[in-house]
C-alpha cells in the first residue's frame, strides 16, 4: 500500500493521503497542494498504525 505526503508550495505538510482520490478531493477543498510525494515505507508504517491517513488531516 502506498501512502502520500501532500506539500504546500514552501514544503510544508498539508496532509497524508492514502489513494490519488483523496488527494483530488482535497485540491477539490481549495487545499494548496503543489507538491505530491509517496512516502517510503518506513514512512507509510506510521499511517498503517493510526488506521487512516486521514486522522493526519482535520479538514478531511
């Protein structure tokens, strides 16, 4: 499973996503997404053991 860092355009964390659907609802949202990147997978175990990227963001 791959997760996703999604990046302000100064670098800064907007949120975790889990699927490209996610990521499209947010810029869907007005989110400033300019940057996507998929996390590594010792990255990506800090997500699978909260039980959703989502819990990384509040507006979602």
């Amino acid at each position: 499973m791959t997760f996703y860092t999604c990046l302000d355009d100064k670098g800064s964390v907007i949120a975790r996503c889990q699927t490209q659907e996610e990521i499209a609802v947010l810029k869907r949202m007005g989110r400033p997404i300019a940057q996507v990147r998929a996390m590594k997978d010792q990255e990506a175990v800090v997500c699978s053991l909260t039980g959703s990227p989502s819990d990384y963001n509040d507006e979602y």
